[in-house]
C-alpha cells in the first residue's frame, strides 16, 4: 500500500516568515492533494496537483508536484495567524476510478504573531 | 451547498455500549467514505462506497465495526460492543466520483470517547 511521509512533522514559525512542508510518497503519485485541518473542524481541501511538475497557488499558499521524486511541497508565503493547523497530503492510490485516498501524518503549524 | 453533515459532533459511552454514527453526503456525490483519525495512527480510511455498495472494507478494525449506505443521502457506521481503544475522531467524506482525480469534502467529524 502506499505510504506518505511528511516533513517537518510539526513547525513554529514567526508571522511574516516563510515555510516549506514536503510530502514524499513510497510509490508513484497519480494525484496529490493538499488540505488543511483546524482543531476540532473537518478536513478543508486547499489544491490537487495531476501532472509532473504542475504548480498551483491560492492566496499565498503555492504547491509544487515532483513527479519523478514522487514528492509534493508546500509553500506559504509571509506566513499569519490564519494559516495555522494541521496540512495534511493525500494522494490516489491507482490512475483508475474506485480508488481510496491515503493521507500523510500531517504537519502542525503554529505561527506566533 | 450544506456539506457534510455528521451527528452526533461529539459521543461519550461506556464500553461494551453501541455507538452510531451518521453522515449525509453532499446531494450528488456518488462516493461516500468513512475516516478515522487518532494522534498514533493519523487519518485512516476504514470503508468506502460508490454508488452506496461498499466497495472496500479492508481498513475496518475488526468484526466489531459495520457500515451501511441504504442510500444516496444516508450512511452510518456503527461499533458494537464499543472499546476504550476506538476513542478517536471519526470522519465521513464524499466525493463526486470516488476515483482518480477527485478530491474528497469532509464532515466536521464525530467525536468518540469510549470509558
């Protein structure tokens, strides 16, 4: 089965700064996906990435697939407040329909203003 | 849209007690899975359904666990006789087509304290 790896797995970051999360998978990644998780709250999708080498970006959150590393980053920008939580990635085990998501041990961040 | 509507939010019983848990879908999703989450063990898939037929079952623990989806707008997962150990958050999620390329829309989750 596939497991996914994620890196730090928490994060304190000053407000204003920058960070990076990675997520690595054990096998090939036919669809990443990227969500956010407050305390208590359900999971809140963010971005799915397709192809190698496909960039997206939403406000000041960009994510990065590298298919041939069989990894995903993410990427906040002048990090605040809001962005705290937990990011967790997902991916698609197959390239078919029927299949099931596997999600990553997620990485908290807490951002002191 | 409402989303995922999951009752109850939180659940405390005793053990040896059965737990029911709740979800409706978002109307028109055809795929609907249920998630659990623990600190140990992150976000585990337990079940999934296309089409309200259980398609994979393999992540549920044991016997003790049972789901169903009598129809499009309705599923439950049920535990029965509940365990200290199954305390956790559990989660239900829907999706349009359940497959590739087809991101998943959670409920706000069910708490599950087991004494």
């Amino acid at each position: 089965s596939q497991e996914l790896e994620q890196s730090p797995q928490s994060l304190i970051v000053q407000e204003g700064k920058n960070l990076t999360i990675n997520c690595t998978s054990s096998k090939t990644l036919y669809g990443l996906y990227w969500y956010k998780q407050k305390y208590g709250e359900g999971l809140i999708f963010l971005m799915m990435l397709q192809k190698g080498g496909e960039e997206k970006s939403h406000e000041k959150i960009t994510a990065k697939l590298d298919e041939k590393k069989q990894q995903s980053s993410l990427h906040i920008t002048a990090s605040q407040p809001s962005h705290a939580g937990i990011y967790l990635c997902g991916a698609d085990g197959s390239p078919h329909a029927g299949n099931m998501l596997t999600f990553g041990g997620g990485t908290r961040l807490m951002v002191k203003p | 849209d409402a989303g995922v509507i999951q009752s109850p939010r939180h659940e405390v019983t005793e053990m040896g007690q059965e737990v029911t848990l709740r979800c409706k879908p978002i109307s028109g999703h055809n795929s609907l899975f249920w998630y659990r989450q623990t600190m140990m063990r992150g976000l585990e898939l337990l079940i999934y359904f296309n089409n309200n037929v259980p398609i994979d079952d393999s992540g549920m623990p044991e016997d003790r666990f049972s789901a169903k989806m009598p129809n499009a707008s309705f599923s439950t997962l049920k535990i029965q006789p509940s365990e200290p150990r199954d305390s956790a958050v559990y989660f239900c999620a829907s999706s349009p087509r359940g497959g590739y390329n087809s991101p998943l829309h959670f409920g706000n989750g069910t708490r599950l304290t087991v004494t």
